[in-house]
C-alpha cells in the first residue's frame, strides 16, 4: 500500500510540474511576440524555433553569419549571451543589472518586457544602424557644436 501511495504521489507532482513549465513556455512565447510587435516584426515568427533566432539577429543588427557559430560548442553559448545583451539594449534595458536579468532569467524577462506598455523598441543595438544601446547619442558628421 505504500507502495502505491508514493508512485500516486510521484504522478501528481509530475503532472504539476508538467504543467506549470508548460504555463511558463507559453508566457515566453507569447511574450517573444509581443516584443516581436514591438520591433515591427511579425509576431507569429516566435512560434517557428529557428526563424525566431533569426529574427532576433535582425532586430538585434547581429550579422548574420553568426548563426553558424550555434553550431560550435561554446561558441554558441558566447552568441548567445551577445543575442540576449543586444535584445536588451535594442529595448532600452541598458545596465549590468538587465544584462543579468536576461541571460540568467530570461523566462522572466522576455514576457515582462513583452507586456510592458513603457517598453519601446530603439532601434538595432549592433551593426551599421545601431542607434539603441548608446545612451541617445548617434555620433554625425562634422565638429562638435560650440557653446559660449
């Protein structure tokens, strides 16, 4: 009998847990569309699992070449952490704090900047049009003004 009890025990743990991390995949999949809309990308493309990688790559203003290195060990990890730091400057979320945040609680951070109506899209933080991640300033060409 008691024997029974724990391996029913066993199964309603699992059977919660099964869920909640399913709760917790579709609050970060809605929340990648959300940040996808956000960027003027489509929001469906969170759904198909390479192609959001790749949209990412756009929205970020990584080069594209880089997706090959996903494919060698610790390179990927390093593109990776790189991907999740430009995200965050692409959406204002500058500082070692949200750099932290997204890389380390990701699951967190992507459908809470999602859902934050005080979240804007920047611009591309990398790149030849890079203009997020620069605390405002976009160097021009000619002098510095002059003031008297």
């Amino acid at each position: 009998m008691e024997q029974q009890s724990s391996g029913m025990m066993g199964s309603i743990f699992g059977g919660i847990g099964a869920l909640v991390y399913m709760a917790i995949f579709v609050l970060v999949i809605v929340g990648l569309w959300k940040l996808f809309e956000k960027a003027g990308k489509p929001g469906w493309a969170s759904l198909i699992p390479i192609y959001n990688v790749i949209v990412m790559f756009e929205i970020v203003g990584k080069p594209m070449w880089q997706l090959i290195l996903f494919l060698v060990p610790l390179a990927n990890l390093y593109v990776a952490i790189t991907l999740y730091i430009g995200l965050a400057k692409s959406f204002g979320k500058t500082g070692i704090g949200n750099y932290l945040f997204i890389i380390f609680l990701g699951f967190i951070a992507i459908p809470l900047w999602g859902f934050d109506a005080a979240t804007r899209y920047l611009g591309p933080s990398e790149g030849p049009g890079a203009t997020a991640g620069s605390g405002g300033y976009v160097p021009t060409a000619g002098p510095p003004p002059t003031t008297y």
